[in-house]
C-alpha cells in the first residue's frame, strides 16, 4: 500500500469512529475499493468487533456498510478476477440479523465516539495521532434536557488548537480548569495527551459531570501513576471561589489556564460566566482564558465581548481558523457557522460582572 492511500484509509478510520455520517465519509477510489488487500483492511479495521474497541454501534456499521457493499458490486467487473470479501458479506449478513434500535431511539442512545487530532509533523504518520473516546448522545438535547452529553464543534476547534505547538506550549505542565466542560473532552485531551500538571473539568449539571467521570476512566486517566487524572466538579457560574479551599475543594492549585468551549450561546448567562471569570483572575492575575466560540447569534457574542471590556479583560482574537471541511483530516466538524478562539487577560481591576 503506497502512502498516499495509507493516508486516506487513516482518514477514512478516523471519520468512522468519529461517527461521522455516513453520507460525507470520504471513501478512495472505487478501482481501488476493490482490491482485496483493501477489503481485508477494511474490515479488519472498522467491521471486525473481536478485534476492535469501542466500536460504533451496531445501526452506524449497517449504514456504513451497507453502501460500501454497493460500492464494491459497481466496481466488480469480471467477478473471476474480483469479488467481495467473506468477511465483509458475513458481517453485513450478521448485522442485517440483529433487532436495531429505531432512529429516534438510536440518536438519544449513548455510543462510543473516537476524536483523533492529527499531528502537525507534516508526515502521513499516525503514531503521533491524540485521541479521546467518549460516551455521548448523538442528539443535538438529551432525553433529560441537557446539550452537555455531546462534543460540539467549537470544542474541536479548540482541541485543534491546543495540539498545535503554539496550543501545547499553553498548556504543557500548567494547572487547567475547564468550564462547562460537557463531554470532557477538552480536559481529557490535556491531561492524556499534552502534558498538563492538573486539571479539573466542571460543569453545572450534576449528571453531565457524572458523565465526565465515565469518560475519563474510558481514556484511562481514573487510575495509574503515570497519567494525569482528570478531577470533576459540579461548578455554578457566578458563585465565588475561595482561594484558600481551592485545592480541597478540587484537588489541584490554583489554575494557570481556564478553558471553554461554546458556552456563550445563551445571553442569560453571560453575567455568571463573566463574573466566574473574574473570580479566578483575582486568583490569579496572571491567568490565561481561552473561550472557543461558534458564532450562531452575533448579539449575543457582543454582549459577552462588552462584559469581558467592562470588567477589565482584554480579549484577543487568536489566528486559527477552521479547517474547510472538504480538507479535514481529523477531528470533523461543520464550519458553516464561524468558530473563533479568544484569549482573555486582565489589564485592570475587576468591575461588575453584572453591568452590561
């Protein structure tokens, strides 16, 4: 297998078991779909569950597989020289046998998904590849009302980011507190893969927490003195934080980096996070934020830039744009709607969180 298709089948790896749609998987050419050496990787790398971890669930595979069978009887022309793999015919006979969810029940089910942030060596290898597999929902709000049981797309962005040397720099043996962590993945991906001290993931919903915690121990960071354990706390925006219970309270010093990921989306909100923000900067006037955003509604990132001015922080946009979808090789997301970065510091004393 030469390089170039060896890249696109790692690409093809990671859309999978990043649950991508099965419709914008990016398959290679049909002429070589067919050969046999690519059949066997094929399923021995997305379809063959003996061997496989946190497979995508059952209903994905069968829409994944399905076409891909399509494929190959199109691109069969004399079946003395070619045919379709046994094993790929078994595991679509296997899979049309089972009893599937519905599609309604299917997307409010939680199923392992794979985030792989390629590395930015410029080589096609995969060994310095970062990825963190989660647990979550795959609708846009769970059946118990919340949106944090899945990774959104300024999440990924901001991931992206922060495997960058420039992200990793920021990163790299320094105290992370993460707001309105979600899924976790953004805290998961510091500890696992960039070297951070500490970090502490937290959200304000108990549940959503509770989920974090299943996610650090599906990467591996609950237990081992090796790893860097993600600690996980139910956090209110706006309530205060006590220096000196700091640690007690969330089992690490005070943060040098506080991270958030789309949690500006609602204008209700934004006195609380501002004033959360504040609370850690007179923690630590040196603090550095880092808020990714997608810009749905441009009056209310507005009204979230004016808080931050009137409270003395100067935000910066940081230059890292959104990949093109059609030029992404891991992790995928829309860029439909903008996504930014900002950084925020503090030039003065804080203000009042509350005045817009």
């Amino acid at each position: 297998m030469d390089s170039s298709l060896q890249s696109d089948l790692a690409r093809l790896r990671r859309q999978y078991f990043q649950l991508v749609d099965p419709t914008a998987l990016r398959w290679p050419d049909a002429l070589v779909l067919k050969t046999s050496s690519v059949q066997l990787w094929l399923f021995e790398n997305l379809f063959d569950t003996t061997n496989i971890t946190s497979a995508p669930p059952e209903r994905y595979r069968l829409r994944v597989l399905k076409p891909l069978i399509s494929k190959l009887e199109k691109a069969i022309d004399d079946p003395e020289e070619d045919e379709i793999s046994d094993d790929l015919m078994g595991a679509l006979s296997e899979l049309l046998s089972s009893t599937l969810p519905s599609e309604s029940a299917f997307v409010q089910q939680k199923a392992s998904v794979t985030y792989t942030f390629v590395s930015d060596s410029g080589t096609n290898s995969t060994s310095n590849d970062k990825s963190v597999t989660l647990l979550e929902s795959r609708s846009v709000i769970s059946s118990s009302g919340t949106t944090g049981l899945r990774t959104w797309e300024a999440a990924l962005l901001l991931g992206s980011f922060l495997v960058s040397e420039q992200g990793r720099s920021i990163i790299l043996g320094k105290n992370i507190l993460e707001l309105g962590a979600g899924t976790g993945m953004i805290s998961i991906l510091c500890a696992k893969h960039l070297g951070a001290s500490g970090v502490v993931a937290t959200d304000g919903d108990e549940a959503v927490v509770d989920a974090i915690t299943v996610n650090t121990f599906l990467n591996g960071l609950d237990t081992g003195e090796s790893s860097v354990p993600v600690r996980t706390a139910a956090l209110r925006w706006g309530w205060p934080v006590d220096a000196p219970s700091f640690a007690e309270d969330y089992g690490m010093g005070i943060p040098d980096v506080v991270l958030g990921a789309d949690v500006t989306y609602d204008r209700s909100v934004i006195p609380s996070l501002v004033a959360s923000l504040r609370e850690f900067f007179e923690l630590n006037a040196g603090l550095q934020v880092l808020i990714a955003a997608t810009i749905r509604n441009e009056q209310t990132f507005d009204t979230f830039q004016n808080t931050c001015r009137r409270n003395g922080f100067c935000l910066e946009l940081v230059e890292f744009p959104p990949v093109p979808e059609e030029h992404q090789d891991g992790p995928f997301y829309p860029t439909s709607t903008p996504i930014q970065i900002w950084r925020i510091t503090q030039l003065e004393k804080s203000k009042d969180a509350f005045a817009f």
